[in-house]
C-alpha cells in the first residue's frame, strides 16, 4: 500500500514554523553578542589637582572667616490674646541679623527686625543662644540697639568699623546675613550708587544711603555691608523688589550714620534730632513755592528763645492778602535745600552743638546766619 502523501498546506505550516524558531535563534545569538560587546566597563578617573586658589578668592574667604563670628541671627516673638479666652500666647514674629557692637554685647540691626516684637532671641555663630533686651530704637535710620542680657557672655572678634565718605561706584561690597533663616550667608557685589533716598513711614526719608547689587534679601536685615578691607561700611537695611526676594537692587544705611546713631542709642536710648528751632510744612511749601518761584523750605514758625530766634530769622506772616513769606532757607553749608525733607536730612548729618551757616533769601536780599544745633525733642 502507497504511503499517504502530505498535505501541501500542512508542509508550508512546518517550513514556516521552523523559520521563525531559526530566526529567533538567530536573534538570541546576535543580542548577546551585542550586550556582551555592549557591557559598560568602569573607568577608573583620576583626581586633577586644583592648584592654590586665587588671590581674591583667598581674601573673600578670610574676610567671611573674620568677619562671621560678629553676625548674629535674631528671631523675635509676639504677645498676642485669644478673643475669647483673653489667655496671651507668645508667637514667632520674624528673624533677621544683627552686628556684634561691644564687649558689653550690644547688637545693632534694623528697626523694622525688632518693630512690633515682644521678645528677641540672639543666636551667635558658635550656636550659642541669649535672650535680649531692647536698648535704643530710630525708626527715622530703621536701626535699633538689643543687648545680650545674660551673664558670662564673651563678645567675639568684632567687625572693623569703616567710613562712606570715600566709597566709590565700583568697588567690590560682600553682605553677610541669614537671607530666608538660611544662617550665615555670604554674597558680593559692588557699589551700585550711592547717596540713594528712601521713604521712611517712621520719619523723613532715610538719606545717604548705599545701593548695592548683592544679593540681599528677607532675613539680610540688619546685617553688615563689609568693603573688601572687611571693615564695615553699613547695616543692610531694604531690598527693591516686585517678588519680594533680591531683584539686584539693595539699600545699606551708611557707617558714617550708625556711628553718629548708635552710641546715642546705648547711652539715651533714643536719638536726638538736631534742630535750629523752626518749623515747616511740605505741602504749604510745595505752594509757596509755586507762588513765589523761589527754591528752598519756608519758615512757617520759629520757636521763642531758639538758636533761629537769636538769629533774628523771620517766620511767614498771615495776612489779608494770604501769606506772606519770611526767610527762606535754601542752603545748608552751601548745600541746597528744597523740600523739608532735605532740610532734616541735612541737620542731621551734625550733631547738638555744632555750628551750621545758613543761607537765607527774604524778599529780594539773601543773606547768610550762624546758628549753634540744640537739641530736638
């Protein structure tokens, strides 16, 4: 009997069959020989020498180590009562940075740090931890005076003091602070501008101020502006910021001002504004001086007895017609005033007791008088 012969259909299946498993096979065989040949070898690098540092990166890095222990991180608290219960709870308030000032462990910083707190707490850069007392505030420079209250406090190396008068548009500046309760930070700039204004809710504006591009931001305040020597050259005061974090554009209050500020701070505990014994008024002058095209501060009132009355200075007059203007005053030392803005901020680049000469218009005549500064209240 003849074999039975098989199905053309069935022999194309095994053919078929049999070439996919070759071909897998095929497959297989060449994938790993590819991740054999493939594998990842560990190289073995070796480290390049770094070489000495340079020599202004030498320097930042000893003016932080020098200058860091006299930072201090300030975080303050506030009363506050529950409505309904009428139990007071203390609360965290805020933080900023302070500058070691003296053995007897004075701080200077900002006002606005301290504004509104009930407590403050001083945290050195050791770690250690002191409570503080307020000794001083002037809101019209925002700088304030805390001093560490406890026993057997050691001041650390502190900060040398610098001047403003010679600071120059250029020259490098490094801010040490705790920006956003991140302690101990260091950042560089330079010299932005200087003799910037700011407007003071407290007061007039803060004058003299030094505009800076270091970074600078909440948490900076009250710490030092350094110039490369590392001597101190102002207290971080204010950022100009749409976002409220630094934008480049940061404002120190001048050493030349704390040192006239603080030491009356420690020893008063306020600050006495010098003054010549008159009184004046922005928006009444802003119209006068409309009225008569004259530039300078009006004499609205002079106080009996006063350094200005002794100078025979003569106040506006009301009369039938309006006002009538007295003296003027537009100069100090030979620096022109305008608004009386100006006029405080001048005087209070002198102290009680030094002299200043005025330039005064009346009528058509202008004349110069020597007045003696007294204090303000």
């Amino acid at each position: 009997m003849r074999p039975a012969l098989a199905n053309p259909v069935q022999i194309s299946r095994i053919w078929l069959a049999s070439l996919i498993v070759m071909n897998l096979l095929l497959l297989a065989a060449v994938a790993s020989l590819f991740l054999t040949q493939s594998s990842p070898v560990a190289e073995t690098r070796t480290v390049t020498p770094r070489g000495e540092l340079g020599a202004d990166e030498r320097a930042t890095i000893d003016l932080f180590r020098n200058a860091r222990a006299s930072v201090v991180f300030i975080s303050t608290r506030q009363r506050v009562a529950d409505f309904w219960t009428r139990n007071v709870y203390s609360v965290p308030r805020g933080s900023g940075s302070g500058l070691v000032w003296d053995e007897a462990g004075h701080i200077v910083t900002n006002f606005h740090v301290i504004e509104g707190a009930s407590e403050a707490q001083i945290q050195l850069a050791d770690g250690r931890q002191f409570p503080a007392r307020l000794v001083g505030i002037s809101p019209q420079h925002d700088l304030a005076v805390l001093k560490i209250g406890k026993a057997g406090f050691a001041a650390p190396a502190r900060v040398p003091i610098g001047t403003n008068h010679d600071l120059q548009v250029g020259q490098n500046v490094f801010a040490i602070g705790n920006p956003f309760g991140l302690d101990w930070t260091l950042t560089k700039g330079i010299v932005s501008a200087l003799d910037r204004s700011l407007p003071n809710e407290n007061g007039p504006d803060i004058r003299h101020l030094i505009q800076t591009d270091a970074a600078i931001n909440p948490g900076n305040s009250g710490g030092p502006l350094l110039d490369s020597a590392g001597r101190l050259i102002g207290i971080n005061t204010a950022i100009y910021s749409p976002s409220g974090a630094s934008a480049g554009i940061g404002f120190a209050v001048p050493v030349d001002t704390v040192m006239r500020v603080v030491p009356q701070l420690i020893a008063e505990g306020r600050y006495t504004r010098p003054t010549l014994g008159i009184e004046s008024d922005d928006e009444i002058n802003d119209r006068l001086k409309r009225a008569s095209g004259i530039d300078g501060v009006f004499i609205l009132r002079v106080d009996p007895g006063s350094a200005a009355d002794r100078a025979g200075i003569i106040p506006a007059q009301r009369t039938r017609r309006g006002v009538a203007p007295g003296d003027i005053v537009t100069a100090i030392n030979g620096v022109p005033v305008s608004r009386v803005g100006d006029l405080l901020a001048r005087l209070d680049d002198y102290r009680v007791g030094q002299t200043v000469v005025l330039t005064l218009v009346r009528g058509e005549a202008e004349r110069t008088a020597r007045l003696t500064l007294e204090a303000g209240s």
